[in-house]
C-alpha cells in the first residue's frame, strides 16, 4: 500500500521519477525478505525447539521460563528413547510395510495410467471419472465395512490389509501418472508396435523407463504415507510385536507423558527420515504438485 | 475397415487388461464394503453374533437418543467452518509472497513446505510440548508479553483452536498447488495491470485471484472432505480417543471410531459412515453448484 501512494504522491519529473523507483523497489525487496524471513522463523521455531527440547535435561524444561538453546547437551536422551520400547523392531516392520506398499503403489499406478492414458476403449471416460469420484469419498466410509472383511477373512492382526490395496492403485496416483503419460508422444507406442511389440512390453519395457520422475514420485509420496500412517496400524495389528514406529511412538507417549525431552527425541527420531527423503527430493515432492496444478486450468 | 476394427477390439481388449486392477479393487474394496454399509445400517450387527434387521432404529437413535453425535457433528462442523477458510488464505498467502522475483525463493519455498510433509504421531506428540500449558513453547512465548496463555487441550474452549493452529503450520502442501498455477500466470498481466497503476492489493485481485480459481475449488473441495474427516489428531492428543475435556475434540469420525471398534456396535457405527457419506457428498455438490459464479477458467486450456 504504501510503494502505491509513494508512486501516486511524488513530482513526476523523469530523472527523480527513476531514482524514487528504484528506492521504491528496494523497499519493497527489504520487505518481502523481512516477511518471508519471519515466516519462515516462525514455521521453523516449533522443529528447533522440538530438537532442542529432546537435548535438555528435564530441569531445563521444567524451570521457568524454559530456556530456548539447551545450556547442556544430552544425547543420551536418544539412547533413553530407542531403549524404551523396541525401536529398531517396529523401524524393521514399519520398513516391511512401507516397502510393499512403495511397490504396490508404483506398479499398479503405473500399469493402471497407462489404460487410461494410451489405449482406447468403451466406457474409458466414465470409468476415468468413476476413478476422479473415488477421491471425493472418504475413507471412514469404507473402513467399517473393510475391516469386517478383513476380519471374515482372517487377516486382522497381519500386515496384509495395510499392503494388499495398494496393489489396486488409488485415484490420485492413476491421475497423476496419467497427466505424465500424455506427455509422451503416441508415435513411440505405435513403432513399438510396428516392430511386434504387445502393450504388455511397452508398458514394462518402454514405459516404465520413460516415466521414472512420476514413478519417483509415487515411491516418496506412498513411502511418506505408509511411514507416517498411523490409522491403519492401530485398526489391523494387535499383537505387540507387529508394532510399527508409530504406534509404538503412540505407546510411549501414553506411558511417558511429560517425560518431554524423551518424547522429543522419539519425535525427531520417527520424523527423520521423512526429513531426510524431503532434502534429498524434494524435487520430486514438488513435480508431483506441479503435475496435478497444470491441469486443474 | 474390418482390419481397423479389428485392431479396435483388440486395443481395448488391451485397455480392460490394464484399468482391470483399478475395477476390481474398486468393487472389493469401495464399492462392496459401501453396499456392505449400506445394508448393515439397518442392522444391529455385532460382528460376531447378530445381525437382525431393525429397521430405521440406529438413525433414530442417533438423531433422537445420542447427545454425543450431535456433540460430534458441532465439533466436526466447527473445525470445518475454521479449519478450511483458514488454511486455504494462508496457503494462498504463503504462495503469492513466495511467487517474486527475489534470489532465495527455492529456500524459502523448502521452508514453508516442510511442515506439511511431517505427519503422524511425532508432530501430535510434538504439538501437545508447544501446546503444553505450563512448559510448552506457546505460553512461554506469550508469558514474554506478560499474557498468561490458556490451557489449550485442557481447557474445552481452547482444544479446537489450538488444532486449528496447528493445521495452519502445516498449510505448505496447498501453497505448492497455487505455487505452481502462480508461476504459470503470464508476466505481462502483471506488467499492464503496473503501469495502468494497479497497486499490490488490485493486482491481487484483478490479475492472481482470477487465475487461481480452479485451484481454489479444488483445494476447498478436498480441504473440506479432509476436514470433515479429522480423528488421528483427537485421538493421539486425547489420552486414547476418550474425546479431550467435555468431549470438546470428540469429532465425528471418532465417535463412530468408539462405536464401532470400542463399543462394536457396528451396525450403528455403519449407519453413521452413511451419514457421512451423505454429508460430504451434499457439501461437494453445494460446492460444485457455487462453482460457476466465482470459478473463472481461463479460456484455451480446457
């Protein structure tokens, strides 16, 4: 508001009018930095001080004011945490879970995408549609139901509800995937053809190399999900061994409530690879966003 | 001809050979336990024992005879009402400031996506710490200002604004979606709409609103579907599921949680997953109703 009224306000003769604008732009760049740099400061200040808590010692959390920076470090907090109940076990099965369910989710999706995408046949686009509608319905209206044909079927307390349906792809992953197969030119498929090729190969052998950006994107995405999910677990495993991470985490909350700085370091333990996977790609966290945007115009 | 027909059948022989998984799964896993709940909501099924016809009893008994379905409908309806508006301005807010021409974007950009990406039971555990009344990071901020902060998940009348709070931190993974529209919006609307001497504010409006629309709707549209499903959150950050002081964060989901696989009344917990259902697709298709009047798509691309 106030670069509008400087630019309105001043004396509009041509060399004073240049250098107001320039000083008018450099205000305005002080300010965007100022602004971002805040935010940022304040989406950041809940994981720094999730970090420091669970390097303090308990006094330093309990005295008031609470310091920020810990005054002593205690690494030990994170041994005290992964001692606490089976870490590395419930890390083995949460890996077992969301490594099914990685692979699930990408050859499915893929394999799905590439009948919307490429191949034509009656009834396609409302079947395509009927996958976009599957989007609007929530998930707490198939679970009751789900769960008492799990439970029929005797697989309540194994890990195959939480993997099996991702071998079935899922509404956002096939519109994904699709929106990256349509930018693949149709005259590589009809060569292949020429030359004896069924879609069978294509798909595996011409497709799935050519796709890997989106196909990484499906692997981080459904591996994030799986990691962190929380729902799925709590509803189908029962026995304490079969844990994963974050029930476990769950678990641990209950029994050590205010217990902060190891609650904290379980925390930033459980949250770590997801940290981890978003530094290393976030490239492929955002191509995913950037997919589904272009399209929506 | 007949050689090109034939070639026809044969392409989408292929094409059901592919979607086919996407069917099935559709049949086992929504389609088949929808019409599973649809029949079981006029049931008193147990899951083990019984499973009688009785009618339209369960949603009597949930209009008329459960104060606590109606407690969780407010809640769930509350959190909506704040939850979607506020996250969707923020998400836009935290889009526009980062769509400059400034160096440093990509960095601030991983910043305020960051928080979305975090889930589970690690950022609940680590929510209730800043939300804790004594220790916890929030009040210790506002104590610098000499304000005494509320108990946030103890006190009824602050559980759900403190969730609320806590969903805003994580609005980053919409702000990517108006991010990347923004970045497709052509500078020289921008450039026009300067010297015919538009400010920050009418920029805004004349030029970025219009071209985010489609976004907007689709992000409400689905925001809403979220929202209206909320249950880990109450769940972890209530001692098991118990519903916070006075019920204040028992939700909905979470009351058909306790029916269903505390209580396994399941008949009754399926006649709500109908409700449900019902309630989300009125509030889609009130949405998809309001659309033409403010949707604007820009023309050429679909």
């Amino acid at each position: 508001m106030a670069t509008e009224v400087q630019r309105l306000s001043h004396n509009p003769i041509v060399t004073k009018k240049g250098a107001s604008k320039q000083r008018t732009r450099f205000i305005k760049t002080i300010g965007s930095y100022l602004l971002l740099g805040g935010i940022s400061l304040v989406l950041l200040t809940p994981l720094l001080w999730m970090i420091f808590t669970s390097l303090k010692p308990m006094t330093e959390i309990v005295q008031f004011p609470p310091t920020f920076f810990p005054k002593t470090i205690h690494w030990e907090n994170y041994l005290m945490a992964i001692n606490s109940f089976p870490f590395w076990s419930y890390a083995k099965n949460t890996l077992i879970i969301a490594g099914s369910v990685v692979i699930g989710n990408v050859l499915a999706n893929s394999f799905i995408a590439y009948g919307f995408a490429k191949l034509n046949f009656p009834g396609k686009r409302i079947l395509f549609a009927l996958v976009l509608s599957t989007m609007m319905i929530p998930g707490f209206v198939t679970m009751i139901p789900q769960y008492v044909i799990f439970s029929k079927i005797g697989w309540v307390g194994t890990y195959l509800p939480l993997i099996v349906p991702s071998f079935f792809g899922n509404a956002f992953n096939i519109f994904l995937m699709r929106q990256f197969y349509l930018s693949i030119s149709n005259e590589l498929i009809e060569a292949a053809q020429l030359d004896g090729a069924n879609h069978l190969y294509i798909w595996s052998h011409l497709m799935i190399p050519l796709t890997k950006p989106a196909l990484i994107t499906i692997a981080i995405n459904s591996f994030n999900g799986a990691w962190n999910d929380f729902l799925g677990p709590l509803l189908y495993i029962k026995d304490q061994r079969q844990y994963t991470l974050q029930i476990g985490l769950q678990v641990f909350k209950n029994q050590s409530t205010t217990q902060w700085h190891y609650l904290m370091a379980g925390a930033v333990l459980v949250l770590l690879p997801t940290i981890l996977l978003f530094f290393f790609a976030q490239r492929y966290f955002i191509e995913g966003m950037n997919l589904t945007a272009g399209t929506k115009g | 001809m007949t050689k090109r027909s034939l070639r026809q059948k044969q392409e989408a022989r292929w094409g059901f050979f592919f979607v086919a998984p996407f069917l099935i799964g559709f049949v086992l896993f929504m389609f088949g336990p929808m019409l599973f709940s649809l029949i079981g909501s006029f049931t008193d099924y147990n899951l083990t024992s019984k499973m009688n016809f009785i009618g339209l009893n369960n949603f009597k008994r949930m209009f008329l005879n459960d104060d606590l379905f109606w407690k969780s409908l407010y809640n769930t309806a509350y959190f909506t009402i704040f939850n979607v508006p506020l996250t969707t301005l923020f998400s836009i807010f935290l889009a526009v400031i980062l769509n400059q021409k400034l160096v440093g974007m990509r960095f601030f950009r991983t910043i305020f996506y960051l928080p979305a990406v975090l889930s589970g039971v690690a950022v609940y555990i680590l929510w209730m710490q800043l939300l804790s009344p004594s220790t916890g990071l929030i009040n210790t901020i506002l104590s610098w200002f000499h304000i005494t902060g509320p108990s946030w998940l103890f006190d009824p009348n602050w559980t759900k604004p403190a969730l609320i709070m806590m969903k805003l931190w994580s609005a980053g993974g919409a702000m990517l979606l108006y991010l990347a529209t923004l970045q497709n919006v052509p500078t020289q609307l921008y450039e026009s709409a300067e010297i015919d001497g538009a400010g920050i504010w009418q920029q805004f409006r004349h030029v970025t609103l219009p071209m985010i629309t489609p976004i907007i709707f689709y992000d409400v549209i689905t925001s809403t579907i979220g929202s209206f499903q909320i249950f880990q959150e109450a769940y972890v950050m209530t001692s098991n599921g118990q519903g916070g002081p006075a019920n204040s964060l028992l939700f909905y989901n979470l009351h058909m949680w306790n029916k269903a696989f505390v209580g396994f009344d399941m008949g009754y917990a399926m006649a709500m997953s109908m409700v449900l259902f019902m309630i989300v697709l009125v509030l889609t298709l009130i949405n998809l109703k309001l659309a033409p009047r403010w949707v604007h798509y820009a023309g050429g691309d679909q």
